[in-house]
C-alpha cells in the first residue's frame, strides 16, 4: 500500500505543462463529436507546427492502433451483401491502379534519377494503402530508416491535401455516394484519410470506400513477396492486416445476429469519435521536421502518382462505373 501511496503522490506532484494541457483539450474534444474529422486533422497539424506533441515517441502507435479499431468498429455499421458487392466493383479497378502506380512510379524513378528504395517505397504507398503498406514493405526490401521516413512524409503530406479535397471535388463533380466511396479508396493513400473523407461524403460512400480501401490493403502480402524478388532480400516477415478479418466478422455479426444490430448504432458512433481522435494524430505526426525531409524530385514524383492514379481512376468510374 506504501508504494501505491508514494507512486499516486508523485503523479500528484508533477508538473503538467501548458502544451500537455492543451493537447489533453484537444483529446477530448476530438472524443466528444464537438469537431469533425477534418477539423481534427487541421488542429493535428498546427499542434504539431506551433505547440508541439508533448507525447511524440507514442504518437505513430497510437494513431495505427486507433485506426484498426475505429475501422473495425464501423464494420457493425455495414451489411456483409452490400460490402461484397462493392469489393466485386472495386476488384478490376484495384488491380489496374496497383500495377499501374508501379510502373509509373518505375519510370519516374529512373527519369527524375530518385534513389531506388525510397522511390519504390513513394510508389508502395500510393499504390496500396500509404504508411501501412509502407511499414510493411519497408522491412522486406531493407529500407533504411531515413528512406522509410522520407517516404512517409510524402505519403503524409499528400494525405492531408487529400482529406480536405476531394469531398470538395466530389461534390463539385456530382458524384454519387458509391462512385466517391470507390474513387476515395483508390485515390487515397492512407485507411485513414480515406474512410475520413468518405464519412465526410455520406454513409453510403464510407461503406464502399471501407469495404474496397481493406480488400486492396490485401495486396500487402503478395506485393511484398514480388518486392522480396525484384530487391534480391530472400524471405522477409511480412506484416499481415489482421484487423481486417476483426472488420469482417463485425460486418457479418451486426448483418445476421439481430442483437448486434440493436447495439451497432452505438459502437459505431464511438467508432467515428475515435477514427476523428485517429486523424489528429496523423496532423500531429506532420511536424516540421517531416515537412523538412521531403526532397523536392520525390515530391514531385510523389504528386505526380498520386495525380495520375486520381483522374485514371475517376475517369475508369464515370466512364463505366455508376
């Protein structure tokens, strides 16, 4: 009891700074509705730009963990049919858009003369599913951690640009909520940032983004086991998405167990007040210093992908889609 009494006593006594009162504030507003993702996202990024994070060495766990669950949380608020016919849509666009990023990204590379692994990184990220692919990649071509940070920065940066831009874009382009749903999660780097923008759009666009943006993180493993091949690294771990059978088995309860149904409104409510918490961190993990490491040619090689694979993909939508 003595210990316990000295260790409260010293929680006690400690000086909470301004910058951890202000972050806590953020917290909790973010957890409480008041704000929406978007919002959060821009507060993520001046937290880290004028106040600073006073909890930086958590901020990248945090934010990955929160994500998986928010994601899985929103799978009670979608029904197994409906998700399965969105994954058939999005199969064929996914695979041209996959293949498609890595070649371009191949002829960038070489043509802006970018070193190789960070590039291919740049095009991984773009390609699948941003960090996460990137993460799970980054180890089976033993990338340095430099070329994972600089990579993540783009991927970052572009993500940002993405969350407040295209519900603008597709709204000004009269998109139906599926073909957003399905643009959104082709076009978007990051889970995050893709099921931020569509919840924004409506719910029907945050089911098809959610359901397409998670089958195309599958293609995690068999890209990192051709990248094994074409780097010459043999037989790496590969990171694998569990959290995304958690996301399915949600979906499956709450479209044919009628308890479920009667209690998802709820879990999918708090799902969202923790994927907004989840989008301020990524603004706070947009510092300076991460601003500060993209070089110019792997910007550019990273806009020009992330620009390409955006009109392609919403031309291949509106053409012969919805």
């Amino acid at each position: 009891m003595a210990y316990f009494g000295d260790h409260a006593k010293k929680v006690l006594d400690r000086n909470v700074s301004l910058r951890e009162i202000i972050f806590i504030t953020l917290v909790i507003l973010c957890l409480s509705s008041v704000i929406s993702p978007l919002v959060a996202l821009l507060l993520g990024i001046m937290t880290a730009w004028f106040t600073g994070h006073p909890y930086m060495h958590l901020n990248s766990k945090a934010s990955h963990f929160l994500l998986q669950v928010s994601v899985v949380g929103l799978g009670f608020g979608m029904q197994a049919n409906s998700a399965l016919k969105a994954g058939k849509e999005g199969l064929l666009l996914t695979i041209l858009s996959i293949s498609g990023t890595l070649v371009l990204g191949f002829v960038l590379c070489r043509l802006l003369k970018i070193e190789r692994k960070t590039a291919y990184l740049v095009a991984i990220g773009t390609a699948i599913c941003g960090g996460s692919a990137i993460a799970a990649v980054a180890p089976v071509i033993q990338a340095g951690e430099k070329q994972i940070s600089v990579a993540l920065g783009v991927v970052f940066i572009l993500n940002s640009v993405a969350l407040f831009a295209f519900p603008a874009m597709g709204h000004l382009l009269g998109l139906s909520q599926d073909s957003f749903g399905l643009w959104s999660a082709v076009a978007i780097h990051d889970t995050s940032s893709v099921v931020g923008a569509a919840a924004k759009y409506g719910a029907p666009a945050l089911e098809v983004a959610t359901t397409v943006k998670l089958a195309r993180a599958l293609w995690i493993v068999p890209v990192a086991l051709l990248s094994s091949v074409a780097f010459g690294t043999g037989k790496r771990k590969i990171r694998i998405p569990y959290f995304i059978g958690l996301f399915v088995l949600a979906m499956l309860l709450n479209t044919y167990i009628p308890f479920v149904q009667h209690i998802s409104p709820y879990i999918v409510n708090i799902s969202r007040s923790v994927l907004t918490l989840t989008l301020f961190l990524v603004g706070c993990g947009l510092s300076r210093k991460v601003v500060g490491t993209v070089g110019v040619k792997l910007f550019v090689m990273g806009c020009i992908l992330w620009l390409v694979i955006s009109a392609c993909a919403l031309f291949g939508i509106t053409s012969f889609g919805n």
